[in-house]
C-alpha cells in the first residue's frame, strides 16, 4: 500500500475511532434506540389506518372510523418520542456515570416537563383565541421539543450524578429496605437538580421567548434541521458513510449518532403533517436515509452488486461469495460481501461504492422533489424490510417502492463494469490454481 494512501486513510480512521468511541454519541444513539420497538408498534397501526384505497374498500365513513380507533397508537408512541429519547438519555448518562439509572431517567423527565410550557391556544367556535393553562402541547413532546428534550436530559443527568458524587445525599440504615434508601439517596440531587430547571423556566418568562422549546427553536433546531435536510448536508453524510466503511469502520452508525437528532425531528414533522392531513415538509428524514439508501441491501446499496457476483461472474470465488451474502443482502444486511469480497481497502471496486448512492440520492432527492414520488409519511419502517415492500411503505405509495427498483438497475450499471474487471482477474487467478493442481498431480 503506497505511503500517500497511508497518510489518508491513518487521520480518517483515527477520527472515525474516536466518534465511535464517544460516550456521548453513544448514549444518544441508545437512547433512541429504546423508542424503537414502540414507534415501530405505532408505525404498523398508522400504515394500517392510512392504507391506500381504504376509502374505497370500508368506505368513507368506514375508514374514518378505523383511523379513529387505531389513532391513540401513533400518538401514544410516535408522536411523543421527545419522552422516550429523554428517558434514554437520563437512564444510559447514569449508568454509565455509576448513578442509579431509574432515578436518572425519572429526574431528566420531570426536568423536560419542568421547562416545557403549560398552556396552549385554543380556538373557540366563535373564532375566540383562549389560552388552556396546565396541558401539554403534543408538539412539543415529539418533534418540536427534541433538540430541548436532549440537551435538558443531560444536563439533568450531569447534575443528578454530580451531586451525587459530591455525597449530597441522604444516608439510611443497613436495616432500610433498598427500595426506600435509594429514594432517599436521590432526593437531594432531586431536588437541586430540578431547582435549576424551575429556575430556568421562571427565567424565560422574562425573555421575549417567553420559554426556552421557543428560545432554541428559533435559534438552534430550525436552522439546524433546515441545513440538515439539504440535498448538500445530505450528499456529505452518505460520502462520509461510504468512505468510513471502505476504511473498515461502521459508517452507518458513526454518521447516524451525528445526524440521528436532525434525521429524526425531520421524520417527525412529516408524521405530524401525515396525520394531519397536511402537505409533508421534508424530502430528507430519517427513512429517506434508511430506506432509499441502506434499503438497497445494506450500506452502499450493494444488492445489485451481489446479483452481479451470484449471477453475473465467471470466477468460482466471486460466485460463491455473492450466493452466500444473497440471502443477508435482500433483509439489507451485507457485512458478507463487505468484509467477504471484500470492500474494505478494495481500491478496485472504490469508485462504485461511492458513486452509486451519491447518484441515487440525487435521483430519489430530485424524483421527491418534483412529485413524482411521494415523500416519506415519517412511519418508521425496519431497515431489513425487503426492497420494493420498504419504499411502499415508506411513502404510502408504490412509487416508493418503483423508485427502489430504479436506485437497484442504477447500482447495477455503477457496479458491472468493475466487478467484470474484478471477474476476469479472479478467472485467471483460479485457472491458474487448477494448471497448479494437475502439475502437482503429475509429478506425484
């Protein structure tokens, strides 16, 4: 390997180790991971309620009334996903700061609610604009209240285990059961903690935000997620992924612990206006990301890459190699040909595994765009759903699932060519191997 590809990839993957390694990126990425089997529970209730042609098959009134019945479902899950990223955040801060984990969560809950306004407009019939004092604005508690949830979660949590730390605690007898002394153990961190916060509240009361869900809005998520949802930010992230994996690092994962926050408020104001019946806002949400690129058989969209080495390649070894990843390769699973073909520091097969989803990000970005596909609804749909079936579901729509046979015959012509080169050499490497063989035979 040449000294100038050393001094390339040597930084990369120093810089790649150490995202990896961040506690901090690592406890967001857990924490939301734990709302996972629950947006997934009201992903399925929301697809069934919204199906397409339900009007036609239950009639209006029918469908009206089924969307009525399985509504509480998305909203119980999805829709407040702010709660369930908090409660991740404070229970994974704590365990690994050795704190008590429950309490953790508990405190950085109660310290999100603390800061979150309590009054909402109401709209009389009469057209009167009333505010409702002590209710909870559902918005706030899922896509408009994600970047405060997170930073107010870690604070709390800092606090909570610094505190306790300090041994600014309440200490009980042996003969207490455990139960009862660790909830003594944690009512003055408690209450420090969530004395900071009331006092946070109170003090934005005097700013012309009037809260602080408005203050880093307006000043920090909206521009955020506006330069997060950008076909630019959106090329970056998908040329980053690609070129970690070539380097043998976990792309995906390093990249999505950055961006997971942006991605997923994104999802989240689109399935706001998906059950709203509004238009959707974003092209670029975290199902775009999953579905229109890793649900193309993995990271890189290799499934037509495996196609072409099952099917495609004259080389017994090639063959082999893309029969055995074929099966993992449809669920979008495709550490077999990445590590097995191998991709990683593969400067043959370098160029497609860049280019193909560069050009299909641009294709589905643009296809979005211009309205010939339907953006996606903001259901989570697991990234090992099968192609075609993800792209539907994704979109509401079969042209999600069209436009994934387009990035595949994309990925195709990106990746034929190279893979023949690849053949070819691989042909004459196991022609050689058998002229060795039957001269070993000879002179046995």
């Amino acid at each position: 390997m040449s000294a100038g590809f050393a001094k390339f990839r040597d930084p990369l993957m120093k810089l790649g180790e150490k995202f990896a390694q961040n506690k901090t990126l690592q406890i967001l990425r857990d924490a939301f991971m734990l709302a996972f089997p629950l947006t997934i529970f009201g992903s399925i209730t929301l697809v069934i309620a919204n199906f397409p042609f339900l009007d036609k098959i239950l009639g209006e009134q029918g469908a009206a009334t089924l969307n009525a019945l399985l509504g509480p479902a998305s909203t119980a899950t999805m829709s407040i996903a702010t709660v369930f990223t908090v409660l991740g955040i404070g229970y994974y801060f704590s365990k690994d700061r050795k704190c008590d984990p429950i309490f953790g969560a508990a405190i950085s809950l109660a310290a999100f609610i603390m800061i979150t306004p309590m009054e909402v407009e109401h709209v009389l019939e009469d057209g009167t604009a009333v505010m409702v004092g002590s209710v909870l604005a559902i918005d706030r508690l899922g896509a408009r209240g994600m970047f405060v949830g997170m930073l107010a979660a870690f604070l709390a949590a800092f606090l909570y285990c610094w505190i306790t730390k300090k041994n600014w605690t309440i200490k009980m007898p042996a003969s207490v059961p455990p139960a009862v002394s660790k909830s003594f153990s944690a009512l003055i961190p408690a209450c420090l903690t969530l004395t900071v916060f009331l006092a946070v509240r109170i003090g934005f009361t005097f700013t012309p935000w009037g809260n602080i869900h408005d203050f880093i809005y307006e000043l920090v998520q909206a521009p955020l997620t506006s330069l997060g949802s950008s076909l630019i930010a959106t090329l970056l992230a998908i040329f980053s992924i690609q070129i970690l994996w070539f380097f043998g690092l976990h792309g995906q994962i390093i990249v999505n612990s950055v961006l997971d926050p942006i991605w997923n408020t994104l999802t989240m104001e689109n399935l706001m206006a998906f059950q709203a019946g509004e238009a959707l806002p974003n092209i670029v949400t975290k199902q775009f990301i999953e579905i229109f690129t890793v649900g193309i058989g993995g990271s890189g969209m290799t499934l037509a890459a495996v196609i072409i080495l099952a099917f495609f390649c004259r080389s017994r070894q090639l063959k082999q190699v893309g029969r055995l990843a074929l099966p993992a390769a449809c669920f979008n699973i495709n550490e077999p040909i990445i590590f097995g073909l191998p991709i990683v520091l593969n400067p043959t097969i370098l160029i497609p595994w860049i280019l193909a989803p560069v050009i299909n990000v641009c294709i589905v970005y643009f296809a979005m765009a211009t309205g010939l596909v339907p953006l996606t609804t903001g259901v989570t749909v697991p990234w090992t759903t099968p192609i075609f079936l993800s792209g539907m579901l994704a979109t509401n729509s079969w042209q999600g699932g069209v436009i994934q046979l387009v990035e595949l015959a994309v990925v195709f012509v990106c990746w034929l060519p190279f893979l023949k080169a690849l053949d070819r050499t691989a042909l004459q490497s196991d022609i050689q191997e058998e002229d060795d063989s039957v001269f070993d035979l000879g002179d046995e």
